[in-house]
C-alpha cells in the first residue's frame, strides 16, 4: 500500500570541509556528489538475486538494519547481537548510546565490529573497503543520561555500494554542521531516528533532513506507531510517503524519482 503526499523540498547549500576519515575521500561517490540535485531511486519488494547495481536492505528492529551488496557482504547496523535470518554479517556496525544500539559481547566469527565511538578516548576513526563496499563514519557528540555533552560519542556510518550511498545516523542528539554535512556528502538513503526525544525532537531531526538531501529517508528508533505517525504528520506537508509491505526492499540507482520521499518499513 502506498499514500503519496504533496511535496515540497528546500535545497540548502553547506561548505564541504575535509574529511577526519580521508582516506578514500577521492574514491567517495557520496563525497563527489555532494552538490548534484538527488536523485530517483526504485524499490522492489520481490526476494531475488541481486544484479551489480542491486542492495537488498531489511529492516529488522529498532536502529538495526540488515544491507547486503551485490558481492555478497553483509552489513548489520547498530548491532546488539541479533542481526536478523540468514547468515552473519561480515561487518558490525554499534553506537553506545543504550544497549539497543550495541553488544560487548558480538559473535567472534564476525569479522569486522566498528564501534562508533573510542573506548580508549577520542573520536573512532573507520574506513574499510570489504569486497564491493566502503565504509566510513563521522563522529558526533550524544548526550549523557546525566545530560552532559559527550563528545564523538556517536557516529554516523557511511556504506558505499553498487552506486548507492547510505547513511546510518545512529543516535544523533544535534543538528549538524556544515563541516559534518561536509565529511557525510550526499547520500541517496539515510536512516534516520524519530523517537521525538530520546535523540532529538522532530523539528530539529527534520532540519537535518533537509540539511542531508537524501533521496530516500527510511525511519527507525521510532518505538511503536503513534510516535512514527507523529513524524509522519511533521513531514507530511512537504514530502512523499510511501508504506511497504515488506520490511525487505530491493534498492537500485537505476530509474530514480526526482523528488525525495519517506519509505517506511514495517517493524519498530
């Protein structure tokens, strides 16, 4: 079932700083069209092999979600230990913000646990390129339960794959900077938080919406349905909602809408 609403979409212009994580800076899509106008972007919900220009996405609960690349990597984002049915991921990725969000103790078979934060101090620092997909996150700061300033607390995390770029907010507690709008780029799918309050409420998330100009904006962290309809309603007025039926989604670059939308996946 799909309900379309009006649209209306601000383009905002932000200076691109240079990148804390650098080192795929000039083999980053999401950094190089950074200024291009969004692009459209087709879903299927059909179960099927993935060509090269395919990412097979589900959302399993909460912030985590389950991305699978045409070259067969496998992708959980903020990880608690569960990652959803089928084989584990090669790759982790966990933010600390509450024990939803991560494990101390994930699968030891998994080959890569990318903390978004530094147990030793400072800020964590990812880029890693696994097969067909690169990865690489930008710290920003979370609030204590104690309400006190983290800094680099948190980090979003960037996956680059067959064309598409993607991005996780995990448990964003600010709006972002030009010099953050910088380091993410552009991004045709982000993942964003609706909580309302736990991250932030749904005026500031929004603006960071419209500061990120994603393609696609897919809700999480949202809790139960009153609170998804909440943000629903807040974005109503200006962008497209469409309702899958499935919480598995098939993404390619081919054939993409012009103008940006919010797909909501079944699940919470």
């Amino acid at each position: 079932m799909q309900r379309l609403l009006p649209f209306a979409f601000i383009l905002l212009c932000f200076l691109t700083a240079a990148s804390p994580n650098n080192a795929h800076a000039q083999a980053s899509r999401c950094l190089a069209m950074a200024d291009i106008v969004p692009p459209a972007i087709r879903t299927s919900l059909v179960e099927q092999e993935l060509s090269e220009k395919q990412v097979r996405l589900t959302f399993v609960t909460h912030s985590t979600f389950r991305i699978e690349s045409p070259g067969g990597v496998i992708i959980a984002t903020d990880y608690s230990g569960y990652a959803g049915i089928g084989p584990l991921p090669n790759v982790v990725t966990m933010n600390k913000a509450h024990s939803t969000h991560f494990t101390n103790y994930p699968d030891p078979a998994i080959e890569h646990v990318l903390r978004g934060w530094n147990p030793d101090g400072g800020a964590a620092n990812h880029n890693l390129t696994i097969n067909d997909v690169m990865i690489r996150n930008i710290p920003t700061n979370i609030r204590t339960w104690e309400g006190i300033t983290e800094p680099d607390g948190n980090s979003i995390f960037v996956f680059e794959l067959a064309g598409l770029c993607f991005g996780h907010l995990g448990h964003l507690h600010h709006e972002l900077s030009a010099q953050h709008l910088g380091w993410v780029g552009r991004l045709d799918v982000v993942f964003v938080p609706v909580d309302g309050s736990y991250t932030m409420d749904h005026d500031s998330m929004v603006q960071v919406l419209r500061d990120l100009r994603a393609s696609i904006i897919i809700p999480m962290h949202y809790f139960g349905t009153s609170t998804l309809q909440a943000f629903l309603e807040r974005m109503g007025a200006d962008y497209e909602i469409e309702l899958a039926d499935e919480a598995t989604i098939i993404l390619s670059e081919a054939d993409l809408p012009l103008n940006p939308k919010v797909l909501v996946l079944p699940g919470y």
